[in-house]
C-alpha cells in the first residue's frame, strides 16, 4: 500500500475515534460542556434550545406572543383552533408550569 494510502485511513481511523468518544461523552454525561460560540443553555439540553423561542418566552416575548394569541381568537376563532392542533402545546405548557413553580421559590 502506499504512504498517502496509509496517512488517509490514519486520520480516518482518528476521525472515528474522535466522534465515537464524543458520542459516548455526549450519552454518558449529565450535562454537555460547552462548544465553541455556545452558550451554556443552548449546550445543555434545556428547553428551549433555539434563541427565537428563548426570546419568545421572555418576558416581553410573552407578551407579544400573548396579544397576537388573543387578537387571533378574537379576530378569526375558525384560525385560531386550526394553528392550536399544530403546536406542541404539552412541551409549552410544562414549561410555562416550571417556571411559574421555578418563580414561586420550588426548586425542582
């Protein structure tokens, strides 16, 4: 075989042992470490991960999302009950009920 031959299927076989310990570092620890250009929230698995949602449910997010909610029912209730199925109505709700028992003092 030859030199590049050998000096390709090295790296590769590098390559390989490196995902495959990030997998088992990433099955096998409580919480992720951060990359490069992550922010710890984002990195750990937390709900929500994605910065548009994060921003949504803040507390001015909130309220924006909650008026156009309610100018929606108000306006067009047919709409409203249609766009409602297609939400992930569960994973919201929880969130929202953790951070009202988060904000009550409950650790949890």
């Amino acid at each position: 075989m030859s030199a590049a031959f050998e000096n390709d299927r090295n790296r590769t076989e590098q390559r390989l042992a490196q995902t495959r310990q990030e997998l088992v570092d990433l099955f096998t620890s409580d919480r992720a470490v951060p990359g490069p250009g992550q922010t710890s929230r984002a990195s750990s698995g937390e709900f929500p991960r994605s910065r548009t949602i994060r921003l949504l449910l803040g507390k001015q997010g909130l309220g924006a999302v909650a008026a156009i909610v309610g100018g929606i029912l108000v306006a067009r209730p047919a709409i409203a009950w249609r766009l409602l199925r297609l939400l992930p109505i569960k994973t919201f709700a929880r969130t929202m009920f953790l951070r009202l028992l988060t904000s009550h003092g409950y650790k949890l």
